[in-house]
C-alpha cells in the first residue's frame, strides 16, 4: 500500500536510492565539516563512504565543486555549521551516557553513521546499528575494506524498522535487564504517524531504568506542510540531488514527540535548534531555518 507521498509499506533502499541516499548527503556534509586544520567535526569515515557510494552531486561538494554562496542554509560555511550543531549533540549524548555507566547503545536507521567506529567507547560496550540490510552491508564491507575497526562491539542487524526489530535486537543479544543509549536521528519524517508511536512505545518496553534517548522534535505535529517540503526539495535539487521530499516524508497529524515521550515514562529536556547554535559559538539563520525546518529542537530524555 502507497501512502499519499509516493512511499509503500515494504519499500527499501541501499545508499544511493530513496531514504537511503539522505543518509548520504548527511554522510557528504560531515565529511565536508570534518575537513582542514580547523574542522568541526572529526568524521574521517564520512569521505571513503560518500566516494564508495558514488552519487555525483555529493562527491563534488566534499570535493568543494558546489557551493550556494546565496542561499543561507546551504552555502558551505551554514552547512558546515548545521551539521556540526547536529553531530555534536549526538556525539555529546553518546560520549555522556557512557560516561555515567551505560554500555550499550543502540543507533536506529544507523544509515552511514560511524560512531561506532570513531567514539572512544569505554571497554565493553556494545553498540547496535539497526537498518536496512542493503544499508548495513554497504558500510561494513566499505569500512572493512579500508582497514576500519569499531572502537566497541559493533552488533549490526539488517532489518527494516517496520518490521520486529525489538525481537532481532534481542536475538542480536541485547540485554533488557540493563539501561541503553538509544538514538533516532533524522529518522522521524520516515516514519508514518502511528510508526512513530509505535518506535517509542518498543523502545520503551525494551529499556531498563536510566536509559537514554536521543532525537529530534518539532512542536507542530503538522510541520512536514506541502511548502516547506518544497522549499527542502528544491534546495536538494540545486544541488543536483534529484529526489523529492514529498516522495520520501510521511505527512499526515503526528504526536508531539516531548510530549508522547513524557507521558510514557520519560524524563525529557528539549534543547532548541537556536540555543545550541549559540553554544557552539554560530549565528542562528533564524527566518529560513524556522521558514524550512520549523521550531526544530534536539531531545535528551532518560527513563524514569
């Protein structure tokens, strides 16, 4: 069954198609962030996956081919810094949890994120990477190829989230009885409505007191509106990334996730989009974040 954009139910992707291929203009950005003797981010998996992958647009704007100095999301120095506010969060509430015991994490619709391979995991940790099994074996066999080793024990478990991830989770051996750092990023949009209640709903069944969760949230449950798809889909095509927003977003009234989650057990501190661009020392581009990607704000939530 179709939804109204274009997506099926039992759609998939490897890297270079559909979803799978904002994983990696994701990738091409902090690749682009993690460059030169003042980086951002230090990312040095994001370059070999992005060429591996081999989409053009994206190899030229890690090459530094294409650049909108006009457009004040997308020229290179706002990209840098979107992804870099982004990154540094995540990275912070991984680098956090294991600082306060925790020692397994789990990365929903892992896509080609190499924390895995790049945190300075403490002895013992397990991390799980939880996405399609196109997906899963692209970047292992890629980072393999190039002599990369995860820095924990690095579960990977091919399977689409809309199917019983909780039960490969658990085959894959993780352990209910103890707390987890759980992160859904730039996932959300990907999911249907009821899809995303019911992601949280097993993430909080699987997770043991003082667990963590990682995520993004935006207040109006109706944000994904056909305007500011279009304006997203139109900075991608500028970039000759040729895929359609509407073609790849569920739309459709949500639940607000700060809200969902504090009603379901969860202890939940919302950091606005503008408050940590100011911590990281940039300038908040107020009118078009808010014109494309409304009152964003990243979540921190740990289980009561």
């Amino acid at each position: 069954m179709a939804n109204e954009s274009g997506r099926t139910d039992g759609d998939s992707w490897g890297p270079a198609q559909s979803v799978g291929a904002t994983a990696t203009m994701v990738a091409a950005s902090r690749a682009v962030a993690s460059q030169g003797p003042d980086a951002l981010v230090d990312d040095p998996f994001a370059d070999p996956l992005v060429r591996a992958v081999g989409l053009d647009p994206f190899v030229r704007i890690i090459d530094g081919k294409i650049d909108f100095e006009d457009d004040p999301l997308f020229n290179r120095k706002a990209r840098i810094q979107q992804i870099a506010v982004r990154t540094r969060f995540f990275d912070d509430f991984f680098t956090g949890a294991a600082a306060a015991g925790v020692r397994q994490a789990v990365i929903l619709a892992s896509g080609l994120d190499t924390r895995a391979y790049r945190l300075p995991w403490p002895a013992g940790t397990v991390v799980y990477e939880i996405d399609q099994p196109q997906v899963i074996e692209f970047k292992t066999t890629t980072l393999a190829g190039i002599g990369a080793a995860p820095t924990a024990e690095r579960r990977a478990i091919g399977i689409d989230l809309r199917d019983d991830w909780p039960k490969a989770l658990r085959e894959g051996g993780f352990d209910v009885t103890q707390p987890a750092a759980w992160s859904a990023e730039g996932l959300l949009p990907y999911l249907p409505p009821e899809a995303q209640d019911r992601l949280f709903d097993n993430i909080t069944a699987l997770s043991a007191p003082g667990s963590r969760l990682a995520t993004e949230h935006v207040p109006d449950p109706n944000a994904f509106s056909d305007e500011r798809l279009q304006r997203i889909s139109e900075r991608w095509q500028r970039f000759g990334f040729d895929l359609n927003a509407a073609d790849l977003f569920y739309r459709g009234e949500r639940n607000v996730v700060v809200d969902y989650l504090s009603a379901h057990g969860w202890r939940v501190t919302a950091h606005p989009a503008r408050d940590l661009y100011a911590q990281n020392g940039f300038e908040f581009p107020e009118e078009e974040m808010a014109a494309t990607f409304g009152e964003l704000s990243y979540v921190a939530a740990t289980l009561k």
